[in-house]
C-alpha cells in the first residue's frame, strides 16, 4: 500500500526540457540534455519530475497547445529519447510526471483543423462551436488585459469557437464521450512509456459543461472518477495531480468523499495565505487557511508550492492583503499581471537574501502535503522581466559560469539566459555553489533529506500550536506515536516565544533539533524560545534514540487529515 501511496513523502521538481539543458547545441533544451543531468537530480533528493509539456506545439503558449498528444516535439528529440529519460529516472529511483493539457489544443492539431474545414466531420462536435457569437463572450476570460474575448468567428468554419484560453487554443468539448475516451487513450499511452501520473492542467475547466447557452458552467465530478478507475486499472501507482484554484468548500468535490477522484491538488488557497504571511509578518490567515483546507480523504495529498511556471495569483486575499503583497513583491506594473498576480522569480521577491529564502522553503517543507520545487529555485535563480508575460521566469537554468550559463553552446539561445546583474549567470550558477557549503544548493539538499527522513507531514495529522505571536506559527505532526513540531519566525526581528507542545503527561518536555545542537527543554510543561529574525526550527519530540532511530513506513499507514 505503502508503495501507491509515494507521493505522500515525495518532493517533486518542476522543470521545463527546453529551458534545461541542451545537448545538441541549437538553443533549445532536450531529452538528450536533461537525462545527462539525472544524476545532479538524484543527488539533489528529488524523487518525482514534473515535465511541462514537451509534445509537439507551434509554441505560442510555451507548449500549452499542444497539436499532437502522442508524439515528442522534434526540437526535445524523440520518443526513443523520452524512453532513455524515463529509463534513466526508473535506474535512480525517481518517478516522471507529466503535464495533461486537455481542456484545449493547438488550433494547428489536425483534429481543430477537419472540424472547421467540414460540418459533416466526426471532429466537428470535438470542440464548442456557436453560429453567432454568445450574449457573454466577453467574460470568463483567464488572461484578462491580454485576451478579449473567450469566443473567436472561425471564417473557414462559418461560426464561433469556444476557448478558455488564447484564441489559438479551441476548447474541447470534454462532454462529448467520444473525447473522454481519447483523454483515457492520451494517458494510457504515456502510462506505458514509464509516466507514473500526470499534472492535470485546469481541471475546474476540463470537467465544467460548455456552450453558447452555458451561463453558468456546472462541473461534471463523475469524468474525475473515470480518469482516475483507468489510471488504477492501467498502473495501481499512478496519479493525477490537479491543478485547481478552487475554494476550501469544494475541495471534497475534486478528491471524492472517499478518495476515488484526484490523488492531489496543488493548495492554491494556503500558498496565496502564505504569502501574505511572508509580506506581513502574520500568520493568523495563514493558519486559518490551514485549518480551512485540513479536511481531505486518507489517500489524498496535496501539492505545496511558492512558485511556479504561472503568476502568483492573488486572488483568495482581501484587497487589503493584496495590495500588502503587492507593495512588498511587486511594487512595479511591470512585475504584476493580468490585474491579480506577480509574475517575478522567488528570489527577487524576497530581496535576495538567503536568510528569508531558506525560511520560505523551510515553511514549504513542513506545511502538510508533498512539496513541489521550480527548477533554478534550488540555486535562487532570478527572473528577466523585459520577456513577455509569464516568460519572465521561464529563462534557462544556469549551470556555471561558461557562455549561456552552461546550458548551450549556441550563441543564439530561444530564450535568453539571465546574463545580467545579480541573478546573471556568472553570479549564480550550479558549479559555484557546489563549491560552498554554505549556499542556497548544499542548503536545498540537506533540507530535502531531512524533510524525507520525516515522514510524519505527509502521513500524519497536524495541529496549529498557539505562539501568542503573529509572526510567529508553530506546526505540530502526529503519526504512529511519533511527534515532530515546527516553529517559524516571519519577522526580521528576533522572537522569544513561550508555548507547550499540548501532548499528555510530559511526552512533549524534550524537543530534538533536527537541524543543529540547540534542544529544549521544558520547565512546568512550557517551552522558552529565543528564534531569530527569518528563524525556523525542526524538532522531534522526545525520542531519546533519535540519532540512530529512523521511522519506518510500512503498509499500514493512514494519515487522519
């Protein structure tokens, strides 16, 4: 049981293989590439990759539209060479996961292109088609201040098509059986080339119904069963990650009461809250956020991240906690978007310093679910926002201090290495920092061991322990007689904070530092700490024979969430 359920202690890494490494020199990245760089993954702890999407695209959404679902995009090599990559992955004990972008496709997938050349085609009903454009064709839009419309009059075609997104990329119509069916077929190809689960793009988008009379689109739960009875049926092991930005009320709605829909979703609603924390010093909503988003089917996990390939969206706070955000992390229009997010790198939103990066990542690793990490984060990599839109923090990782940052021997590169200031490429790079044992790197590395040597967040439960600080939140995990608890300072100014850990008798008077020599003790049942500025702490509680005692995980475990 132990083994389905891999992604409860997982750490999962995000990557893009055109902006990784290329191996053939033409300024793109590839398979060939990212499989020479395995070994730097595996020894970095990581146990999943998350690949963006890499099927073949015109690649005017990075990807997202996709015009062949079972083919590998030439300019990342071949499917011989995506089966090396998932072999190699298989040899060090790391599984793959890839991006499922099935709300849309490429207005260029040879499907789109017989449903708008013939009424007649069997294709036609593939996708939402309309024979004059809706009362509401202005609203919906997900890039608002870029997109303006969510229907597009196809001339060729003689009526309207539906689409979410840009106009290139049409909406299928996930209603129509015949497209489900091709989904489960779409999955179950890439199952058998090594996949263990996918990252399922905009699911509330996938499964809502469409159509020129849809005011009000209603989710359609029962596809997010199907999906997830085949993936079972294909591999007992495989999942689906769900990106859904949806309210703590709904979450039940996308895991099933009993589990049987989406193993995972990204927490949209505590990484907005907890940002907020990180700009205010207060973390009362953080906790709230916690507690609102707590409820969750034994088998279900979510995904916890600071950034990603998208804008921060900030749309769960209040205006008062948005514009707080905004002041600290993106002051400048020109690191904001689509009227509700920041679009910059982690690093340049907290200044740089390392002292509130590894604070960040600290927090990431010990709120419950399996955390995800964005490639270049692991090293602080910044951000160029002179690129367009989201591109801003796509740019390529930065390997050391050779032309392009290591990543290619072109001179021309299709998306610019960050070659400038202080998150150029001469400044911050791999190599360099493999040299200091100090860095951001050796630091990422040691936490992610220590947080897979701590299984309790992604098995057990979790309770908020009162600080009587705002700044500060203290987290504590119980699984199988064991306790570990966190304590984090969100202020640049020291913190002395006084609290019981709150388990019976006095198995809480003896707190293990798992990350140096300071333990403690408590006296009348409470602990006295002094944490300072941007501080964190991770303690096992009691458990004299922590040094050599590693908690073992075997098939019985539930977590109680």
């Amino acid at each position: 049981m132990i083994d389905d359920l891999w992604y409860k202690n997982g750490v999962i890494y995000c990557l893009s293989v055109a902006t990784y490494m290329d191996a053939n020199g033409d300024g793109i990245g590839d398979f060939k590439g990212l499989t020479r760089r395995l070994d730097y993954l595996h020894g970095l702890g990581v146990t999943a990759i998350w690949l963006m999407p890499f099927q073949p695209s015109p690649y005017r959404d990075d990807g997202y539209d996709i015009s062949d679902y079972y083919g590998v995009d030439p300019r990342y090599g071949t499917l011989g060479d995506f089966v090396e990559f998932t072999h190699g992955c298989k040899q060090r004990g790391m599984r793959v996961i890839i991006d499922l972008v099935v709300n849309h496709t490429s207005d260029q997938h040879p499907w789109f292109k017989q449903a708008r050349a013939d009424p007649n085609s069997p294709y036609r009903d593939w996708y939402v088609w309309s024979d004059k454009k809706p009362a509401h064709a202005d609203q919906g839009m997900v890039f608002p201040g870029v997109q303006k419309s969510t229907w597009t009059h196809d001339k060729q075609a003689k009526a309207w098509y539906f689409h979410r997104f840009y106009e290139f990329q049409p909406d299928l119509n996930t209603a129509n059986p015949y497209v489900q069916e091709e989904i489960l077929k779409i999955m179950g190809f890439w199952i058998q080339l090594g996949v263990s689960g996918f990252r399922m793009d905009a699911v509330p988008f996938v499964i809502a119904t469409k159509g020129p009379k849809v005011k009000k689109p209603v989710e359609q739960f029962d596809m997010l069963r199907t999906f997830r009875e085949f993936l079972q049926w294909r591999k007992g092991d495989s999942i689906i990650l769900a990106e859904a930005n949806v309210r703590p009320e709904d979450d039940l709605h996308y895991f099933g009461d009993d589990g049987e829909r989406m193993q995972m979703m990204f927490n949209f609603h505590v990484n907005q809250h907890l940002f907020y924390a990180l700009a205010a010093a207060d973390t009362g909503p953080l906790a709230k956020a916690l507690a609102a988003t707590k409820p969750r089917p034994a088998t279900a996990q979510w995904g916890l991240f600071l950034r990603n390939h998208d804008e921060l969206d900030l749309g769960r706070l209040t205006k008062a906690q948005q514009r707080i955000v905004f002041e600290k992390f993106g002051p400048d229009k020109t690191m904001q978007l689509y009227d509700r997010g920041i679009r910059r790198r982690l690093a340049p939103m907290l200044g740089g310093d390392q002292r509130r990066l590894e604070l960040a990542y600290s927090l990431m690793m010990t709120l419950p679910g399996t955390p995800v990490i964005r490639y270049g984060d692991e090293i602080a990599m910044g951000d160029n926002l002179a690129l367009p839109e989201r591109r801003c923090a796509r740019t390529p990782m930065q390997w050391s201090t050779e032309p392009h940052g290591g990543f290619t021997k072109s001179d021309k590169p299709e998306i610019p290495v960050i070659d400038h200031g202080a998150y150029g490429f001469e400044h911050v790079n791999v190599a360099q920092q493999r040299r200091d044992p100090d860095s951001m790197l050796n630091w990422t590395e040691r936490i992610i061991r220590m947080r897979k040597e701590v299984p309790e967040i992604g098995w057990g439960d979790f309770k908020v322990i009162a600080a009587r600080d705002p700044a500060v939140l203290i987290l504590r995990y119980d699984w199988r007689n064991n306790s570990v608890l966190f304590v984090h300072n969100l202020d640049e100014q020291p913190r002395e904070v006084s609290f019981a850990v709150g388990l019976p008798d006095d198995a809480g008077d003896t707190l293990i530092d798992l990350l140096g020599p300071n333990h403690s003790h408590a006296s009348r049942g409470r602990h006295k700490l002094l944490i300072e500025g941007y501080g964190y702490r991770w303690f096992r509680v009691g458990g004299l024979d922590y040094l050599l005692r590693r908690t073992e995980v075997d098939g019985g475990g539930r977590s109680k969430a």
